[in-house]
C-alpha cells in the first residue's frame, strides 16, 4: 500500500511537549512533500494550538505555522519575571504564570471569538476533567477556552472553566491522542509526537529537568500502551523524533534546529515506509538515563 492508498479519513495526531513543539512543522513539512494531508485533526497542548492552525488555514497552514514559530519567544508565552512569578504563586497558590500570554497568542493567530465549526477540517482538542481525571475531547464552540484548558500545565498555568468544568492540560491522560482520533472516523493514523520523541542523551542535572523527565516518563508511557491498540484497528504512522537533544520545553531559543532536524528525520522515515494494513509504523521512542 502506498501513502497516497492509506484509508481514509486520515487524522493527523498531534501530542504536546512544550517549546518541543516546534517539531511538528519539520514533521509537517515532510509530509506535505510526501503527499500526506489530514482529513481530521486532533491535538493536546501545545499540539493543540498546532492542530487549530492546521484545521483553519488549510493549503496555508505550513507557511502560518512556520511564521508563528519562527517569531515565537519564551516572554510572550510565559510573561513576567521571577517577582512575577512569586506574585503569581501567592496569590493563586497553584500556578506561576496567567494565561494572558497564551490567549494573545491564539487571539493573534487564530481569533478570539473563532469557532470549531469555522474551521476547514474537523479539529478535537482534548484537555484533562480535573474532577474525574479523565480526558474530554472538544470539538465545537469557542476555540479560546479549550485550547487554554489543552495547555494548563498544572503549576505552570491555571486550570481553566469551561461548560460547567473544571480542566486541565490534557497531556495529563492523553498526551498524543490516537483514541480521540479513532474516535472522530479516522481510518489512518500518522501521529506527530513531539514530547522526546528520540532518547534523552543522559540523566537531567537540575530540579526542572528532573520534573520534566518524569512528566515526559509518564506521557511516552501512555503512548508506548495506546499505540498497539489504536495499531490494531487502523495503520499507525508514527513519525520518528530527531537526534537526542536537551532542551527546556520552555524554551523557545531552538525552534529552527528543531523543526529542520525534525524534518530531515520524517523525511528518511516516510521515503523508506511500507503499509501493508492495520499495523504501527514506527514507535514512541524510548526514553533512557
């Protein structure tokens, strides 16, 4: 079966991870010159706010995308300084930053009063019911609030009200969300997985790397046991991360390495693949220390 046979619909999955998510336009751009094009989009986090991108603008979304990230900076996304962030902390007692930043940001790019059904393809965001601790895929009203539920990292951002609940991000339970995708009739799974998608080089060395390794433990995990089964329905694309790379999923600093390493591996992975079926192509990759 070629890349052009895959049944469709065809959801492109995109997960969250940060700054990492500067990933998914390499990713993208690969497939794009492979041919491949979503029917269906799904994203979490920050694969959310990519997902919304590309559900809106259609044949311009790579073009958009890469101008997002190419101007994106750590200030605009998590405004304020330490004694901000202290001021933050102590009157909320659970977050360091606003969103106000974030909501800028979707405001500036994809409009603040945009709805799910404006957009060209059928797009599900999922964010995480802070009640049951389960996932809640959104897919119609105001774009605004699930995508800043999708990225409330907990004691990075709020929680965010919505319909009645309470959420947070949704890469809580579902960082790279294939079930959700299976969910709206795909057919054919290619998953942009930007949370470490290669293998950490060594053991973190700060407080921060260390909580971030074990939230990136906790997300590769969900997907190494979801992919096999989404695997078993549908064909699973699962696109490769680059080279091992030590970088803050807050920083901003490495957005064009990290796209065009993320590219050139997508590249060599879809011009050597062969689908025969339901299957996974590829895997989550491993995390070692």
């Amino acid at each position: 079966m070629s890349l052009a046979d895959l049944p469709r619909p065809i959801g492109f999955v995109l997960g969250g991870g940060g700054s990492l998510g500067a990933m998914q336009v390499g990713m993208l751009r690969a497939l794009t010159e492979a041919g491949l094009t979503p029917d269906v989009v799904t994203g979490t986090s920050v694969g959310s706010l990519n997902a919304a991108v590309l559900a809106r603008s259609g044949t311009d979304a790579l073009a958009r995308l890469h101008e997002i990230w190419a101007h994106m900076t750590r200030a605009e996304a998590f405004p304020g300084g330490v004694l901000s962030r202290v001021r933050t902390l102590t009157q909320s007692k659970t977050h360091l930053f606003p969103n106000t930043g974030l909501a800028g940001i979707i405001a500036d790019h994809l409009g603040a009063d945009t709805r799910f059904e404006d957009l060209a393809l059928p797009l599900g965001v999922v964010t995480t019911q802070v009640d049951t601790a389960e996932p809640l895929l959104i897919r119609s009203g105001r774009l605004l609030e699930p995508l800043l539920a999708s990225c409330a990292i907990p004691g990075i951002f709020p929680p965010v009200e919505h319909d009645g609940r309470l959420l947070y991000d949704g890469g809580l339970v579902a960082n790279v969300p294939m079930r959700q995708a299976l969910a709206m009739g795909a057919k054919s799974l290619v998953v942009l997985d930007c949370a470490f998608p290669g293998k950490l080089p060594d053991a973190p060395r700060t407080f921060a790397e260390v909580m971030m390794f074990t939230a990136m433990i906790s997300m590769r995990n969900q997907a190494v046991l979801e992919a096999p089964v989404a695997a078993a329905q549908v064909p699973v694309l699962y696109l490769p991360g680059p080279a091992p790379v030590r970088v803050n999923p807050l920083d901003f600093g490495h957005t064009e390495a990290l796209a065009e390493e993320a590219y050139t591996a997508a590249r060599e992975y879809l011009g050597a693949l062969s689908v025969s079926g339901p299957g996974l192509y590829g895997a989550p990759g491993l995390v070692i220390m």
